[in-house]
C-alpha cells in the first residue's frame, strides 16, 4: 500500500494522474490485499481437511466385524452355559504388533465358577476382557465357549450372552428406566423394577422427583458413582447373561458405596459364570479359583488360600502390601 501510494503521488505530481483516480486505485488495492490476506487462513483449512479426510479414510479401510446387524440380532441363535476356556492365547494389539501383551495364557472357567484375575498394572487384565467379549481375536491359541471355538458363534450371540460392569460406567444421556431396559429393550415395567430393587437401586431411584423418568445427564453425571454402578448392574442384570465380567467395578467408590455394590454384585454373580478383574484383592479371597497374570503368561493359579502358602508368589507378595497399607490408613 505505501509503494502503490509513492508512485501514485509521483503520477499525481506530473500530472499523469487526477486524485480521484488515485483514491480509487488505493481502495480497490485495500480490497485486494485484504483478499490476498485470508489465502495463509484458507491454506490452514485445506491443510487440517485433508488430514481429516486421511484419518476417515484409514477408519474406512480397518477390516470390519463379521456382525451382521439385523432384528434377529437379539435373539440368541446358539445358547451357552457359561463354560469358558482359554488355550495358550498370544495376544498383540493391531497397532504394537511388535510388543506381546498376552503370551501364553491358560485357564478354564466352569460353568457358575467365580474367577479372579489379578496382577500389575499392564500386565493384559482388561485385554483379557476384551477377548472374551471379542473386541478383538488372538493372535495364537483361541478362547473357547462351552468348549467350542469363538468363531463357532455369531458375535450377536456372544455379546448377548456376555454382560460387562466396567470401572468407568458408560450411561446415555437418558433417564434411568431407559439405562436400564438397555440390557433388555424388550423389559416390561415390571422387569425393569426388579432388576433395579436386585441391584440395590430401587430406592435411591424412588428418592428422586421423577423417580425412574429422572434423566440422568451425559455420561450420568448427574448420579454419583455408586448410583451409576448400580443401575450398570441393574442392566446387567435385565440381560441375565451367561458369562459376567467385573472390571474393577468397585475401586474408585467409597466404603459406604462399595459395601452397596457389592451387594448388589453377589447378587448379580450368583448362578453365573463370573470373571473379576481385581486390583482390591480384599474382594476376591472367596472365588473359585484366582488367577495372578504376571508378564502376559499366568504365573500361579488357585484359592486365596493355596495362594498365600507360596511363600515367594506375587499373589502373597501383593496381598501383604495391601494389608499393610490398610493397617497404616487405620
């Protein structure tokens, strides 16, 4: 602009051109440079919508679930009993192929049997979860349903037979009847109430204003985290699935929460295969079997009891330190 007005000023001065035209050739080059000044904006735009675009179209190209979305989904085609094995299992995930989480893994869970895993953090607990529920499929070795190969089942039938109540509960920005019908959107009122009063729910839920139509927030923020857990397992079950797992369903609530839901935990668990992911292992000294995962492989296997004779076990290891520390917090 200030070379345009110089040799503007120049022409004016020889009388090569009037003001006037100068004042408008100044104008129509304020427009153009002002143009000229959103292109670094608009670059940025095409730059952030293309590395958009690669990212959708890396989703689009991930191999998609053999699941078959349609009405009969909801039905279940092959019924199990709630029997689980897991034979020599190796386990990557997709995106660190190179780091093994699961290498050699081996136990079996009966039918109405409660299993413990425990273990360090990042050790392949949850990942063993995420198996069962066949969010992904294992490298080597296979897990087995009532003694038949996971991919003898349809997924509809799988995930409809097997129920999660995770540490972070994920509820829809609904009311509570609504949360809960989830595990069973076919649930009649009835239902629906006896599942919540099972779970330990069904008076926190009467103390609200609208009672079961009470909307619950986004992600259920308008509950507190004992509340959110019970209607989980209110969910769970509605669904009445075969095969439960517990994902640290009781760690970050408080003593007075915690003795609720576990309440209502016993009797979720009661009649039904269950597999509970523990760090809290106060929790698990009544299951069937404990499993301590140790370097992706299962290092020891047994009763609390049995467990604590090994003198040198990490579940001994483990569960002294946490004692310890509880007698330091009293």
């Amino acid at each position: 602009m200030i070379a345009v007005i110089w040799y503007g000023a120049a022409l004016v001065s020889i009388h090569e051109m009037t003001v006037g035209d100068l004042t408008t050739y100044i104008l129509y080059s304020m427009f153009v440079a002002g143009s000229m000044g959103s292109f670094p904006e608009l670059y940025a735009n095409i730059q952030r919508s293309l590395g958009a675009s690669e990212r959708i179209l890396e989703i689009l190209d991930e191999p998609q679930e053999n699941l078959n979305v349609k009405p009969t989904c909801k039905e279940v085609h092959k019924t199990m009993t709630g029997k689980l094995s897991f034979n020599h299992v190796s386990f990557a995930y997709p995106s660190r192929p190179d780091i093994e989480i699961l290498k050699d893994i081996n136990f079996t869970a009966n039918a109405g049997d409660k299993i413990a895993i425990v273990g360090p953090s990042g050790t392949g607990k949850s990942t063993i979860a995420s198996l069962i529920l066949q969010f992904y499929t294992a490298k080597k070795g296979e897990v087995c349903y009532d003694d038949r190969p996971a991919s003898d089942f349809e997924l509809c039938d799988i995930r409809n037979q097997v129920a999660i109540v995770p540490q972070d509960v994920l509820l829809f920005g609904g009311t509570i009847r609504e949360n809960i019908a989830y595990g069973k959107l076919e649930a009649t009122e009835d239902e629906i109430i006896a599942a919540a009063r099972r779970a330990n729910a069904h008076q926190f839920i009467l103390n609200f204003p609208e009672g079961y139509d009470t909307i619950v927030g986004e992600r259920g923020v308008k509950l507190s985290g004992g509340q959110r857990q019970r209607i989980a397992i209110a969910r769970a079950l509605l669904k009445d699935p075969a095969i439960l797992i517990l994902d640290e369903a009781t760690s970050s609530l408080d003593s007075e929460s915690e003795r609720q839901v576990q309440e209502a935990l016993e009797e979720l668990m009661r009649g039904r295969t269950s597999i509970i992911i523990a760090h809290r292992l106060s929790t698990i000294v009544d299951a069937d079997k404990i499993i301590v995962v140790e370097n992706g492989i299962v290092s020891e296997s047994g009763t609390h009891f049995e467990l604590l004779q090994k003198e040198s076990g990490l579940y001994q290891h483990l569960y002294n330190l946490q004692s310890k520390q509880q007698k330091i917090d009293m």
